[in-house]
C-alpha cells in the first residue's frame, strides 16, 4: 500500500519504520524539519531498540522517506496514518490543536484528490473525539462527505516504549474502529500478516478502549503498590505474594470481574477489603486505591437507586436479590440495600427469588431472613407473574436464565432496569434501560 504518517514522534516514527520493513511505500509527514531530514538521512527520529538499524534499511532501500510537504504526502498516497501528540492541557483536558490542524490540512488536500482516500487516527483521543472535532474539521476543509468521499477510522495502537518493535508484530489484538465495513477493509488488509485477532467495533468504542487498557494499567500498578507497601510494613516479601496471585488466570487475570453492572457484595469481598484497609490504616500505609473500591461499590448502588426514582413510578417489582443467581446467600447483597432504600422511602415494592424463598423454609439463611430483614421476607412473592402484574417498573437483580424473556419483553408500558445484563447483547432501548450499557 501507500501510506503517509503524519507525525513523526515515538508512536508514527515506530508506524512508519515498521509499516516500510513490511514492504509498503511510506511517506513519514512532520512540520519539524529536523525530523524530516533524520528520516531522508536514514536516521530514526526516536531512541528505541532495533529502531535505527530498521529505518537506515528501509530509507536506504526506498520504501520510507519523509516531507513537510501535506499535499505532497496526501497525492502519494491512498492511507493516511495520523499519529500527532495529544499532551495534557494544565487542566487535566486534552491538547487537541495539533490534531485539529492536521485534520483541516488533510481535508485541504483531500479537496483536490480525485480519488477516495482513507484517514486513520492512532492518537490517542477521548471517546466522541472523531464525531465532534476531526469529521467535522475534514469535511469542512475538504468539502467532501466521510463514507461518500473518504473514508475515516480509529486505529489506537498499544506500543510500549523500550518494546515498541515487538509490540508491533506481535500485539494482543489489531483495534479497528469504523462505522461500516468498507471503511474498516482498507485496515484489515494493512494488518492481514499481524500475527494478532483483529477487532472491529464502532469508532466511540474503538476510542473508549484505549483509555480503558491504559487506566486499568495505572490501576494495576497502583494496586500492586498498595499490597507491597501493606506487605514491607508486616514483614512479607511483596514480590512473594504478588508471584503466586499473577498465577491465577480464572479469576485475578480474567475477564471473570470485568463485565460492567451492578456493585459486588457477598460474604468475602466487602468485608475483606474492609479489613485489609484497617489493617494498612493500624500501619499508617495510605491505600486510597483500596478505600476508594468500597466508596465506588457504594456509587454503583447509589446509580440503581436513582435510575428507580427518576422514572416517576411508585410500584417496583424485584426479581432477584441474593448477592448471586443461583445461590441463596443475602449477606451484604448490594439488591437489599436498593430494596431497603426503596421502602424507606415509602415506594410499594415486590419481590421474586426463587433460591432466597426456598431458603426461607429449609436453607441455611431461613434464620437471617426472619431475624434480620423480616420486612422484606413479608413483601416476598410466590411467581414472577405476580410481581410484574404488581408493578410498574421491574428491577433485574442477578442473572438467573429464568429473567431473560422479562428483559427482552415488552410488558405494555412497564420499565425494566437490568443491573447484570442477563441478556448479553441487549441494550438500552425504550423500555429497558442497562446500568451502564
């Protein structure tokens, strides 16, 4: 193919080096000269293994060279890659200038191109991005309509500094975000030999998924912190503890915890992070990402109760309120605390769980139910019929199959709020809304 890269720091001096050694012509574009005479030189522009040795390969074999030159880079080529820096701004906010300007010289460009062209953006931009700033920008300056005549895709890249090469050919997937097929083609062929599953979603989520992997990075690292910090002032070899926990791939390095909905609760995870971080507070160990887990937990409660009461009804019906589908375990279960809430503040509630009312005559619960919350084992229901004729909005609690037909149905009028998406795919349309899809 032929690409141009614009920008040609870290991220699109890797692109284009990479991209050329694959047998592609690459034109690398950047408003710094000195960048752009380093690459002509066969020089790399950055520092980083096996970087200089590639760039001086495919320069001197002429497959990479680079301009300052917009319409040059745009005439050459049919793909290009924008990889321009997205700084912080002191506010926290992103720097988007660069990313503006280059948009509005692409679109120039693009005004006088007969052919259609296909932009890719690979900095890093926060979600909705592409939607408010850079289509708009291009087709203004172009005159032009994406899908029509261009077209325009995320395609964030995951290098890390000191291991971009390998990072390249060898990534954990290949993201493509296009908003329909014949846009994404173009990428699809570029990465066919990436040796990596290739996702293609939407460009919003495409955004998104970057700034999840990279938060959740800065999470781990921070959480490793925190257990090591707790671990040097009781003694324990930190790398010791945290050596046997990365082994554990069914559920510390899964997907298992990692599906949004609702809070957690049961009998183990609130109450042992309620005690580790008593213990780090008897050592004087600040743990603000521990703390802050348990005061997110209690938000995520805080947002069901609110999706409740902002539909104006009175009658809620629950379906599903131990802790977890298929148990009968109400200990610390996040649904009773909306329940509770719920009728202390005076709405008419109903409930269905088939595991908590068989627990209420021979399981092991019977006693915690009586003694403990016996005014909601009163406004417990025999049938799912019973509750959704009874109510006006029906609240998912857990992922019991039995509640997937009440999500998918349209139950003349009725609200359903799903707290665990108990049909994966479903989302949020009238008449049903997801916590947070």
């Amino acid at each position: 193919m032929r690409i141009s890269v614009f920008g040609l720091g870290y991220v699109g001096a890797v692109s284009a080096a990479c991209l050329a050694a694959e047998g592609h012509q690459v034109i690398g574009v950047d408003v710094n000269s000195t960048k752009v005479d380093l690459i002509n030189e066969g020089v790399s522009p950055i520092v980083e293994e096996g970087i200089a040795e590639m760039t001086s390969r495919v320069v001197r074999e002429g497959r990479l060279r680079a301009t300052s030159s917009v319409t040059d880079a745009i005439a050459r080529s049919d793909i290009s890659l924008v990889c321009v820096g997205t700084p912080s701004n002191d506010n926290g906010s992103l720097k988007l200038d660069y990313v503006e300007r280059v948009s509005r010289q692409i679109g120039e460009a693009l005004a006088s191109k007969a052919e259609k062209h296909t932009v890719v953006m690979r900095s890093t931009m926060l979600p909705g991005t592409i939607e408010s700033l850079v289509r708009p920008t291009l087709e203004d300056a172009s005159g032009k309509k994406d899908g029509a005549d261009f077209h325009l895709c995320v395609n964030p890249e995951f290098l890390r500094e000191g291991s971009s090469i390998k990072d390249f050919y060898s990534p954990p997937f290949t993201l493509i975000g296009a908003d329909s097929d014949s846009a994404a083609e173009t990428l699809r062929e570029l990465y066919w030999k990436i040796d990596a599953p290739i996702f293609t979603i939407s460009v919003k989520a495409a955004e998104m998924v970057k700034y999840a992997c990279n938060c959740f990075h800065g999470l781990k690292v921070a959480f490793a912190n925190e257990i090591g910090n707790i671990c040097k002032e009781s003694g324990i070899d930190s790398h010791e503890v945290m050596d046997v926990f990365v082994q554990d791939s069914k559920l510390n390095l899964s997907p298992y915890y990692l599906k949004p909905g609702f809070a957690f609760g049961g009998s183990c995870l609130p109450k042992d992070l309620r005690a580790l971080s008593y213990r780090a507070r008897q050592l004087d160990v600040p743990v603000p990402v521990l703390e802050a887990t348990l005061q997110s937990n209690l938000l995520q409660i805080e947002r069901a109760v609110t999706m409740i009461n902002k539909t104006g009804k009175k009658k809620i019906g629950f379906l599903g309120f131990a802790f977890k589908a298929g148990t009968d375990d109400l200990r610390e279960s996040p649904i009773i605390a909306v329940i509770e809430k719920m009728i202390g503040k005076g709405f008419d509630v109903r409930l269905y769980d088939k595991e908590v009312s068989l627990a209420r005559l021979v399981g092991a619960n019977k006693q915690y139910i009586e003694q403990e919350i016996p005014h909601i084992a009163r406004i417990m229901s025999a049938s799912i019929d019973d509750v959704i004729d009874n109510s006006d909005v029906i609240v998912i609690g857990n992922h019991d199959p039995e509640f997937s037909k009440v999500a998918r149905g349209r139950l003349d009028g009725k609200i359903v709020i799903d707290l665990v998406r108990v049909n994966r795919n479903q989302k949020s349309e009238i008449g049903y809304s997801g916590i947070c899809w």
